[in-house]
C-alpha cells in the first residue's frame, strides 16, 4: 500500500536529523511561507555545520526539498533511494545512496517532531 501523497504546508516545524557527508547532526527547523527561517543546532555536529557552512538558504531544507531530493535519486536510478512514511503521508525517513560502489554519496535524514503552524 501506497502513502497518501502529502501536500506541504506553507509553516510549520520539524526536526531533522541528518547523516550526509555535508549536512550533519540534529537541527530544529522553521518553515514560513515555504521558506527556511531559522535553523538551531541541537548537537555539537549541528552547531558545527550551521557555524562553517556559508549563509546560504537551503543549507537546511525543508521537508519538500528533502521529497525533491529524494525523487532526483529516483530519476538518477540511484542504488538506494527509499522513504518511511507517517499515516498523513509525509516522510519520516529518507534513506539515499546514489552509488553501492562509491564512499561518502550515502544519505540518511530522520524526519521527526513535525508542528504544522497555527493557522
């Protein structure tokens, strides 16, 4: 059985916790108007990753950047390009491995803690 297909809020907030070369460790993430607002580290990794990486918006991305993604590696035919989904149809976990056969191109974000915003 398929997950009900999940239409992304315009505000809400979530947890992700992120094991890529790039983006790594536990962030607490606002979404308004579809857009990245704040990000808080809520690890010393996370906190590393938000001080180093260059200001830029999507350094941190929203669910909907995490579900392009993930259908980018299905397009690709990527090895591994799997998602857990919660009952109302989002994600909540996106596991990524473009190539088996290469190091350091796996991916894995846990989806959690997801707050859609008071209306």
């Amino acid at each position: 059985m398929s997950a009900p297909v999940w239409k992304e809020p315009g505000s809400y907030a979530y947890t992700l916790t992120s094991a890529t070369q790039v983006l790594w460790g536990t962030f607490r993430v606002t979404v308004r108007d579809g857009e990245v607002v704040e990000a808080v580290g809520l690890d010393d990794d996370s906190r590393r990753v938000l001080r180093d990486l260059p200001e830029r918006p999507d350094r941190v991305p929203t669910i909907g950047g995490l579900v392009e993604l993930l259908e980018q590696a299905r397009q690709e035919r990527a090895d591994t390009a799997e998602a857990e989904y919660a009952a109302d149809g989002r994600p909540t976990r996106i596991t990524l491995d473009w190539d088996e056969n290469a190091i350091d191109d796996e991916a894995e974000y846990v989806i959690g803690g997801y707050r859609p915003a008071a209306r």
